[in-house]
C-alpha cells in the first residue's frame, strides 16, 4: 500500500472520486490544473521539489474535437501537449525523483481506434499507451488503464450519446486496485462498462 500519492487532473470527476477514496489510507496530493501544468517541465519538477510520492496516478487530459480540416490547429495541438508532452513530462520527471515509484496512466480505449473528429485524442492517448509499454520494457513499474466512455463532465462537454457509459465509480475501481495492491502487474488493460479489466498485448509490426 502506498504512502504518498500524487493525483493529477485533481479537478476532474475521476480524481476527485479516487482522492475521496484513498484519503483514509494514506497521504494524498491532488493538484489541478491550475496547481500543476503538466506540459510545463518546470511545473511538474516544483510538485516533486515539494514532496516525495510512491505512486503517481496521471488523470490530467485534455479533448478538443474536430476534423482535421476543420480544427483550430492550437485546439489540436493542446491535445498532444497535454495528452503526450503532460505523460513524458510527468514520467520522465517521477521516475528520476523516485525509480520505484508506481505510475497510473489514464488513457482510454480510443487509443485502439480511429474517429474523424477526434484524431488529436486519439493520437495521444495512443502515445500514452506507447509510452508505457516503453517504459514497461526498461522495467519501471507502470500501470496503463484504457477504460471506455465514463460519466463525467469532460465527457458531458462533448454531448455524445453512448449505452455504455461507466458511472465514475466504476471507472476508478480499476485505479484504486492498482494503487493498493500488487495484484494488477505492470501492463496496459483495457476496460468498459460490465466487463473486467483485458490485458493488452504489445503490439508487433
């Protein structure tokens, strides 16, 4: 079970579920948006100047959709910032503090797909994935959780229908287990609503 917790996104519907969660069971910091800027560097090394974490859980993130040519291409590119140059930073960062540390990644299953409008999420939430996989090699302690659609205001901003929308509790019960026990080993998984969690093999090319 871990000592010290760093939650970031600490505004969002997930993290302030998990925070909630885990605030009986050991030190927690939760940091928005506005406390931490995960594209900034020097942001990201000022959280971990000030205190020491175990585990990382990075729910920070960002959607702006649109077509491609179509999108306001800054809008596009605060994904990737956000979504891919937050993750390295965040990992890059941790992994120096403290090499034992373990990192919970909050992708999504759109990584494993393709939609016309949502090409910048898509693209970074599959960077996530990549990065962990990476990162899994080199034998550092990471946890990539892709789930489905999750009922929370980020995606109530996108005014998408869709049947199978997890309630937030379900989609943070696979975080919490990763966080307080060794149970789900390093890997990537998949979930959605009513399903358990699916590893996800490396992909060969």
């Amino acid at each position: 079970m871990p000592d010290n917790v760093l939650i970031t996104g600490g505004g969002g519907d997930v993290a302030r579920f998990v925070r909630s969660a885990l605030s009986d069971e050991c030190q927690v910091v939760s940091l928005s948006k506005h406390q931490l800027d995960v594209r900034s560097k020097e942001s990201v090394e000022l959280a971990f100047s000030q205190h020491e974490f175990d585990t990382v859980i990075h729910t920070a993130g960002t959607i702006n959709p649109g077509h491609v040519t179509r999108i306001d291409p800054e809008n596009w590119t605060r994904d990737i910032e956000v979504n891919t140059v937050g993750t390295f930073n965040l990992c890059h960062v941790a992994l120096n503090a403290n090499p034992q540390c373990r990192l919970i990644l909050l992708a999504s299953t759109a990584a494993f797909n393709a939609y016309s409008d949502w090409t910048s999420y898509c693209i970074s939430k599959y960077a996530q994935v990549n990065i962990s996989w990476a990162l899994i090699e080199d034998g550092f302690d990471v946890v990539c959780l892709c789930p489905g659609a999750i009922d929370t205001k980020f995606r109530k901003s996108l005014n998408q229908s869709n049947p199978n929308v997890m309630t937030v509790e379900e989609a943070s019960a696979p975080i919490l287990s990763a966080c307080l026990s060794s149970e789900i080993t390093p890997g990537v998984y998949l979930y959605r609503k009513g399903t358990n969690l699916v590893p996800m093999p490396k992909q060969q090319y």
